[in-house]
C-alpha cells in the first residue's frame, strides 16, 4: 500500500480496502455470470486489524450464495508485512451483494451456485439466511 492511500497515522483508509473488495466481489460474481454486475449492497464489514503502509494486501472473494438474480460474496482481505517472516493476517471481511446486468441495464438471471464439499454447502445456508432476513426486512420497511 502506497502513502497516497493513507492517513496521517500510517493507516490505509478503509475506503481503500473496500474499493478493492467491491472490485474483487464484482470479478468473481461476473466470472460466475458470465455478464456484467454491480453492488448493490455490502454488508457486515469489519476491521479485523490495521493496513498499513508498505504491507502487501491481498483480496480473496468467493461467492457464498446465488438467488435468481443476485448473488452473494464473502470477500477476505489479507495483510502482510514482507519486510518479516511473519504469515499474512486476515485484516478485514465483508459480504457484497452483486446483481447481474443484462446488455441494456436490467437485471438477469443467473445460473445456480455449485456447491462442492460441506463447508460450501455450509455457507450457501447462512447466505441464504441473510438473504431471506433482507426481504423481510425490505418487506417490513415499506
């Protein structure tokens, strides 16, 4: 991470970070798609540890659930001081919701998510959980 992207304490602005874990959030979703997306709400983000400058950041992003047009993605972001031997940390987490756009703007289907092994099943729940919560949610706010 550059000074630029930095306050004057060292660290680098969370603004920062989440800008990198939209971009990841959305080339995972679009890889699954297979069309273009954009967020269309992030949630649960936390600030595990500090960035600072000079660190190595690195963005895992995997899709945790698939509804019919949007998608969910856990995206990880890990914090490495290469000057030391020390391994990376995870710095900080956050869910994305990415819709999938058609070539005129609208929303579109999207194909279902292919669940692997247990713990990706496990995930696919809690995201379907979150994802049922925002409805009724959504449903009780109107």
């Amino acid at each position: 991470m550059q000074p630029s992207r930095a306050n004057t304490s060292g660290n680098v602005h969370g603004g920062e970070i989440m800008k990198m874990m939209d971009n990841a959030a959305g080339i995972a979703a679009a890889r699954h798609a297979r069309s273009r997306t954009v967020t269309a709400r992030v949630d649960c983000l936390e600030f595990h540890y500090p960035i600072h400058i000079g660190y190595y950041v690195r963005c895992e992003a995997q899709l945790t659930f698939v509804g019919t047009k949007s998608m969910e993605v856990l995206v990880k972001v890990y914090s490495e001081n290469i000057k030391n031997e020390e391994e990376a940390i995870l710095a900080l987490t956050g869910y994305f919701t990415m819709v999938s756009l058609d070539e005129n703007g609208k929303s579109k289907q999207v194909p279902p998510l292919k669940l692997i092994c247990e713990e990706e099943q496990k995930l696919f729940e809690e995201g379907k959980q979150r994802y049922i919560a925002r409805k009724q949610n959504q449903n009780q706010n109107k």
